[in-house]
C-alpha cells in the first residue's frame, strides 16, 4: 500500500524556500504542518482526475486551456467582489474563445492557493535599509517593516483558510447559477459602454441567447446551461504547505496534492534533481512545467521521462514563457522534438513572464502589444509544426487597475500611478482582458 511517510525522497534541494525563523525542522514549522496534515482536503482527487481527462482533450485539440489570476493572491484581497470580478472575467473571456472558435474551454483559476512567490533576490532594499523580500502571503506581508517581513509559518494556515474560503464561492458562484449561459448578457454590465468591446460582446451575447432558445426548443434540458467546470490552481512552490495537503485518494490509493486540482512547477523550482520535481513527479494531480527561453529539447525530454514515464494522457502540460522576442526562435524546436518523440504534452501560452520590464519611474510593467505578439509567436510556432497551440495562461484581474501598459484603453506610463494594486506582477486588467481574448479568439479560429 502507498503511504505518506516515504512519499518524497528526503535531502533533495528545495530552491526558493523561506528563511522561516528557527528553520525549516523548528517547531512553528511543525506546527503549521501538523494543523495543515489534519485538514480536509480543498479539491477531491476525482475532480483532478476528471481535469485531467479534459486537459487529454485539449492534447488533441479538441479543447482550449484559459488560465487566468492573479500573480500573487493576498488575504486582503479574498473579497466577495474581488473574487467575483475575477470568475465574472474568465468567464467572459471563455464565453468569446468558445463561441467564436466553437471549442470547448477549459476554465481555470490561479487562486485559492497562488499566496507563494519565487523572488529573484533574497532581500530588498529601501533608503538604505535591507529587510527579506516580500515571498507572498504564505510567508510574509508586502509591509516594508521588519517585522511584516519576517517569515511566519502561521501564515500557511491562513493560506489553507483563505483557499477554502475563496473555494467555497467558487462553487457557489460557478454552480449556483451565476455562470449560467443564459446570464451572458447579466455578466455585461460594467462595460456595456465600452466603445471598443460593449457592441461586439452585446452582439455575441444575443447570439448565444440565440442558440441556447433554439437547442431548448430542440428539446435540450436548460438546466445544462446551468453550472460550469471551474478548476483551481497554482504554483506549488513551498513544499511545507503542498506535502502536508498530500493525501491518499480512497478509490484509487494513490497520492494526490488536494491543495488545488492544478499544480505547476515555476522556471526557478524546476531543477532536475531539485525537491520540486521529486514533488510534481509523486502525485498524481495534472502538472504544469514552465518553460523559459533556455530550455534545450534535452531538457524538455528529460522533464517528460521523469514527470510522465508512462505518457499518460492529461497528465503533463508545458507553460512557455518565452518573450515576445525570443518565442519565434526558442518554441519550434521544443515543439519539434517533443512532438517527434511522441510524448503527450498540453502546450500552454504564458505570455506574461517574458515581457516584463521596469519604468523609469519605478513600475513593474508589461506592454499589452507585447503580450499579443507573444500570444501570435506561439500560434505561428505551433502552425509551423504542426502542434496545437492548446491555451493560454494569464495574470489578470477584473478589476479596472492600471498595471500594464497599452490595450484599448491606452493605459501611458504616467497612468500607471493611478491604480497599481498588484503585490507582485503586473495584471492585465478587465478590459484588456476582454480585448485579449478576442485577439486570441480570432487566431484560433484561423489556426
Ligand atoms: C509566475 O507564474 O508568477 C511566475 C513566477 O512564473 P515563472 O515561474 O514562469 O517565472
Ligand atoms: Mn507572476
């Protein structure tokens, strides 16, 4: 029988891990890790499982993948309308992808659980003074003090606490009625006077209102229309959080991180021999690698035999954040070898971490121009090949902030100042969210 006890295999270096106070084997640790080891689980194992037979589909392409959160989640911002504006987008967004391509959307949140970041340096720096940089919620508080920046493993609790929560209205809001079909005009409101997107989106609501009356009238139950699938995901990146949320699934006695039913491995974590790998390679849950602009074939290759050895369909997708500039040269032979090698992989567009770049006046940002011509380099790449460009993967918010540059909206550098609320990357806000998934809903149905 497979237990927990001998799961990962112990002394493997974990990269980008916090400097907790007392040590990763100290007793807060401990605690945190016994509270978490005895909590229900978020997501039950046959929901990843079913995920998993959906990202199987999309292999094939006969689905789209659309990933959507925000870079870091806080506890702060686990509000009723932060949530809800959030869902609210990636439904829209979906809505478009799937009308006008006529594909099934696999919808996917990165929240309840995206609290952790990998951070480029140890600390930070301000006038002179140097505390730990800011890893995420799940470890400490974006506060420049020292005291909100010392690490705290209470806070992995509050991450469980704060999942749970934005979790339960997930379900509500994608179960309860609120992500029927039939709402499509309802989910408008906010930018119904939108002079670039109110007309076209008005316009393709009333078709699908259209559609849905005329498969009524064909005798097709409305309540179908009703609930949608909505997944949960996001990096899994401190281990003492995902190891004690790792549990041995009933039906099958096998091990599954029921933390989300997504789980993805970042460019900084994924080292071969690192713990992370050890970790993605145990469970069972669909996982997610992203794939920087060094990444050789080999390397890729080796990824797939140890993460997927059996080539299970479902199981692997790879998250490519290439850069605009580089994605045409870097992406065709990945796709080419793995492709050759007849390995089963989702490939997933995230065109969102090769185009980030500071302003002189000190923002994080990404220009939208770039971000869709990372988004048109996967598609021509995958083209060329012949592979199918399977999803996106996207930070964004639904809210009206001022974080990236550019859209419809021309969002300048001085406007960034008025609405930055991000605590860590720069998120596409609503509308240039909307206008995304237009611009990606026309190259895929002229794929
Ligand atoms: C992220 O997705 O927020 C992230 C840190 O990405 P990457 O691992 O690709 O740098
Ligand atoms: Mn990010």
């Amino acid at each position: 029988m497979t237990t927990l006890d001998n799961l990962f295999t112990p002394g493997l270096v974990a990269a980008q891990q916090p400097q907790w106070p007392g040590g990763v084997e100290g007793e807060a640790v401990k605690a945190a890790v016994a509270t978490l080891s005895k909590l229900p689980p978020l997501v039950f194992a046959g929901e990843c499982d079913n995920l998993k037979a959906r990202i199987a589909q999309a292999q094939e392409g006969k689905a789209f993948w659309l990933q959507g959160g925000d870079c870091a989640e806080t506890f702060v911002a686990a509000t009723a309308d932060s949530i809800r504006n959030r869902i609210k987008t990636i439904l829209q967004m979906a809505a478009v992808l799937q009308y006008f391509a006529s594909l099934p959307v696999i919808k996917v949140g990165r929240m309840a659980g995206q609290f952790a970041k990998p951070r480029s340096n140890n600390d930070e720096t301000r006038d002179g003074v140097t505390l730990p940089a800011y890893r995420g919620d799940a470890v400490n508080d974006l506060a420049f003090t020292l005291e909100a920046r010392t690490p705290n493993p209470e806070r992995l609790v509050q991450v469980y606490n704060t999942s749970s929560a934005t979790l339960n209205l997930v379900r509500a809001f994608t179960q309860g009625g609120f992500a029927d079909l039939r709402q499509v005009h309802t989910w408008n409101k906010g930018f119904a006077n939108d002079p670039r997107f109110g007309a076209r989106y008005e316009e393709m609501a009333n078709e699908i209102s259209r559609a849905l009356a005329f498969m009524e009238s064909a005798g097709v139950d409305p309540e179908s229309f009703k609930s949608v699938d909505f997944y949960s995901s996001h990096e899994a990146l401190i281990l003492e959080y995902e190891r004690p949320l790792t549990r041995i699934d009933s039906r099958t006695n096998l091990p599954y991180d029921v933390s989300a039913h997504f789980l993805w491995i970042g460019e900084r974590t994924r080292q071969m021999d690192g713990a992370h790998m050890d970790f993605a390679a145990k469970i069972q849950n669909p996982i997610g690698i992203k794939l920087g602009p060094k990444t050789t074939p080999e390397d890729a290759l080796a990824m797939i035999a140890k993460l997927n050895p059996s080539n299970e369909p479902g199981r692997l997708t790879f998250i490519t954040r290439m850069g605009a500039g580089a994605i045409r040269e870097k992406l065709p032979p990945l796709l080419k070898a793995i492709n050759d090698s007849g390995a089963k992989v989702l490939w997933v567009c995230d065109p969102m971490h090769g185009n980030t770049f500071e302003t002189s006046t000190g923002y994080k940002t990404r220009r939208f121009d770039d971000v869709m011509d990372e988004v048109r380099g996967f598609f021509e790449s995958h083209k060329a090949v012949g592979t199918h460009p399977g999803g996106v993967h996207i930070e964004l918010t639904g809210d009206d902030v001022t974080e990236c540059l550019g859209g419809g909206e021309q969002i300048s550098e001085a406007d960034l100042a008025n609405r930055y609320e991000s605590a860590c990357d720069p998120r596409l806000n609503h509308t240039q969210s909307l206008e995304l998934s237009f611009l990606v809903a026309e190259m895929l149905r002229d794929r």
